[in-house]
C-alpha cells in the first residue's frame, strides 16, 4: 500500500471543469511549466483532473469522450509524468455525480427526481445565478456505474498515479439528492419493498439508509478495480461524517472535506478516527478579491494546528490558452512555505481532549429523510464553535466511537439533538457516566476550567448562552442519554416517531 499521502502537507488541486472551444484551446498548455511552478510553490501532492463536471476527459480514452479541444493530447499523461519527475505526489481526480455528458447521452443513467424530472444540480440545491453553470446528474446504478468503473480501470492501468481522488461522490443524506426515481432504481425498489413516495418516516429513513449502503458497495467495486489494475493506490473522496456515511469513510486510504474556512471542519476530520485527514481551505477560489493572503495564513494555521494536512483548490485561474494564473502560485507559495516548517510539529500529533460533541449516524440520516440534513451539522458545528469560544478544548466524537478507550479521556460528552440515539449507543454513554460522571461548570470569568470528579452525580447547570441549539447530558442515574433542548428553538423539532439505527 502506498503511504505516501502521509507525508504529505500541502496539496493543491487545480480544479478543470471546460466546455469546449472557444471557452478553452489549451493551445499554450504547458505540463512541464506546471508542474515546475508547482514545486517552486512548495507543493508535495497534485490532483491531476481525468474527468471534469462536464464529462470531459483529459486522457485517451476509449470508454468516454476526450476534451475536444486537447485534439488528442494526453494532457493528463504530460502531468503524471512531470509529477514523478519532480517527486511530487499524483492523485487523480475523477468526479462521479455530476456529469454533463453522461446525463444527456443516455437518456435512462439519468438520476430522475421525486417530480419525475432529470436532476440538475443547481435545481436540486437551490444554488442562483452566482453559478451559472449546472450540472446534470446521472445514477450510478443504472449503466453509468460500469462506465465509471471502466473510465478508473483506464486511468489505474495507464498511468502512474499514487491515488484516486472521487468528486461529488455521495452529497449528504437528504432525501431529494439522493434518491433517485429512474426506472432501474424503482424496480429496485420495488423487489425490496420500498416505497420512494411514502411519507412514513420509517420508510423515508429507510430509502436513506439503502443509499448509503448503495455508496458504500459502489466505493468497493470501485477500490477493487483499483486491486486489479494498480494495487496499493490510495483512495479518498470529497465529504466528510456530514455528506458520507461511516461504511465509505471507513474504507478511504485519508479522509477529506472542504471547509477549512471554518475550524470546526478540521476538528470534526481528526476526530473521525482515520489516519492523515486532509482539509481543503478555499484560498484559490476567493483570494484574488475577497481574502487577503493574511487571511488564507490564519486559515492554514488552523487547519495544520487540527492536524490536518491542508488542500488548496484552485477553480478560477485557468486561462483559454490553457496557460494558469502566475499570482496564484506565488499566493500559495507564500503560505506553503510556512507550513513546511510546521508540519512536523503537528503530523501525529494528538490532541488535548477535554469536551466531546457527539455525531449520532442515524440522527443524521432522520434529518436527511425530511431533507434537512444541513441542520444536523449546524447543530454538530455550532456546539464545537461554542466551546472553541470559552477556550475548552473540544473533539468531535461519532457514533462509531463508542468503546470505553474512546469516551473514557473526555470530561463531558455533549448531545446536541442526537434523537437516533441506538441502545447501544446509550448504554455506553451510561457506561462512561458510571465509570466517573463529568463534573462541568459553565465558563465564567471566574472559573473556566472542566474538571471530572469521579462518582460525582451532581445536575450541571447548563450556560444559557450555550443553550441556543439545545444541548443533551447523560446522568448515571439514566439508562440512556435524554434530551435537555430548548423545545421553543426551531431547531429542536421532534421526530415524528423515534427511530434507531
Ligand atoms: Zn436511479
């Protein structure tokens, strides 16, 4: 297996996703310059795009449609090279859902909504004007899967990649972006009993939760053609606890998620229980107007000092001719230099534990099953930010993290409406209480310290400033973890009907 994503600290990934000409010649492309430009910004890991939003490839392939515009040159084929050359790691990217090509060439790949419509990205998620650009979306369990599968059998044999790196792979939980109503997957449904247009909760959970196992058996298949044309190549993809379930985080060589803008991002990847987390800090998007690079520093310093390796992603900055925007490495450069002299400091490096906020999986998809899965994470994110506020150091926990050595470091394992909570997942958060109940005090000017008095039982009185989302306790007392939330906040709706995983 290759290990070499460990060392690595400092990736870049320049986004590609291009109609064809005029938009693009590539008429000036030049891997070599790249590549140098590269190294001279300091750059240890380099995604190198096989297959863009648009359906584009940028290699020769025989399954799909190479960019018209390379007129046959192997684009990607010029950047692995240079890469090995300078020895500079390449991972490929390869994205999954969104898919132009695909989408409007076969007709029944598409992913088809609950209205009985062709999705399309910026309708499913709302997105305006800001991006003109939608995508279509196709279903990777109609014939699209094999034709993914044979496009990462191509890239695996021909080139010397180090890994694979999976786009738009999973979006989240919700319902209207994840289950699909073409032919192929209603009859699939049908042979299992489930029904896509059931408002039962129990059912809507259900069709979830078949999604999610249809990912994690997708990125299987997907990692064994890996096996079969290029063993040891590492594999990731784009989401973290709140877009992929466990059963695909679990089976990635690293784990990854955008988001470095925001701390708790880096705080929930290290705490996913995965080695080498790597988070993506959007400097390349908005720097040239909107963040100064003083800005992107604090971002990356954060991100390193969460024991993250850090990701810059660069989408605006590709010219027609194919050439790349000369400030931008200079940008990255500049921020690449310090990490490189901090990162030993930090690789391995365990964190203080004191606070945990729990992720309950299945609350996740519950939230997911009525389309508001975003509102978990806010209750996740919010809950780390308050206590990064009052300077207590605050890990995220998820449900799969439950064994005695887990729980035992922290202090005070916070619930912020976890409703899905399993009976083994409450037993084991009564078990951590009996073992030596947390003793918590709100944080005041005064007293700013969490303690953990063994047997003590005493009720904690809860900061009102940190009751806006509702927060949850276990007690030793309790067989299972309750509820303490403020039930006038619009956050804290109940389930319709309680459900365990
Ligand atoms: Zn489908």
């Amino acid at each position: 297996m290759s290990d070499k994503y460990k060392d690595t600290f400092r990736v870049l990934m320049i986004d590609q996703h291009f109609p064809d000409a005029p938009y693009i010649t590539f008429s000036r492309f030049d891997a070599a310059d790249q590549v140098r430009r590269c190294k001279d910004a300091a750059i240890d890991s380099l995604h190198v795009t096989t297959k863009c939003h648009w359906g584009h490839s940028y290699y020769r392939t025989e399954t799909g449609l190479m960019h018209p515009a390379l007129k046959g040159r192997d684009m990607v084929g010029e950047l692995v090279a240079e890469s090995r050359r300078a020895g500079i790691e390449a991972i490929a990217y390869y994205c999954i859902l969104f898919e132009n090509l695909a989408a409007r060439n076969h007709r029944d790949w598409r992913f088809i909504t609950k209205e009985g419509k062709p999705a399309i990205r910026n309708e499913l998620f709302g997105a305006t004007g800001a991006d003109s650009w939608r995508w279509d979306m196709p279903c990777f369990m109609t014939g699209y899967r094999q034709y993914c599968l044979d496009q990462i059998a191509e890239i695996a044999a021909g080139y010397e990649f180090d890994g694979l790196f999976l786009d738009i792979f999973a979006l989240g939980s919700d319902q209207r972006i994840n289950v699909c109503h073409c032919a192929a997957c209603l009859a699939r449904y049908a042979e299992r009993g489930l029904d896509p247009h059931s408002d039962d909760p129990q059912m809507k959970f259900a069709l979830v939760k078949h999604w999610m196992a249809n990912w994690a058996e997708f990125l299987l298949e997907i990692k064994g053609v890996l096996r079969d044309h290029r063993p040891g190549m590492s594999v990731s993809v784009n989401g973290g606890p709140f877009y992929e379930p466990w059963s695909v985080l679990k089976e990635l060589s690293w784990p990854y998620s955008e988001g470095g803008e925001n701390p708790h991002n880096s705080v929930v990847l290290r705490g996913l229980g995965l080695g080498s987390p790597q988070c993506g800090i959007p400097c390349g998007n908005d720097a040239y107007d909107a963040w100064p690079p003083d800005l992107v520093k604090i971002m990356t310093s954060t991100v390193l000092a969460h024991g993250c390796r850090t990701f810059f992603f660069f989408l605006q900055g590709r010219l027609g001719d194919g050439t790349f925007e000369e400030s931008k490495y200079d940008f990255v450069r500049r921020i690449n230099e310090e990490t490189a002299a901090k990162q030993e400091y930090v690789k391995d490096a365990e964190p203080l534990k004191a606070a945990a906020v729990y992720h309950s999986e299945a609350t996740w998809m519950e939230y997911g099953s009525r389309d508001c899965r975003t509102r978990h994470a806010g209750n996740i994110q919010v809950a780390i930010d308050a206590f990064r506020a009052v300077s207590i150091p605050c890990e995220f926990l998820p449900s799969w993290r439950i064994e005695p050595a887990d729980l035992d470091p922290f202090q005070l394992v916070v619930l912020p409406e976890q409703k899905c909570v399993s009976d083994r997942e409450a037993e084991a958060l009564a078990r951590y209480v009996e073992r030596g109940a947390p003793s918590w005090r709100p944080a005041t000017p005064e007293r700013s310290t969490t303690r953990r008095g063994p047997g003590r039982t005493s009720p904690w009185p809860i900061c009102p400033a940190w009751t806006t989302r509702g927060f949850a306790r276990s007690t030793a007392r309790s067989t299972s973890a309750a509820t303490c939330a403020s039930t006038s906040m619009p956050s804290s709706e109940s389930c319709a009907r309680p459900i365990t995983s």
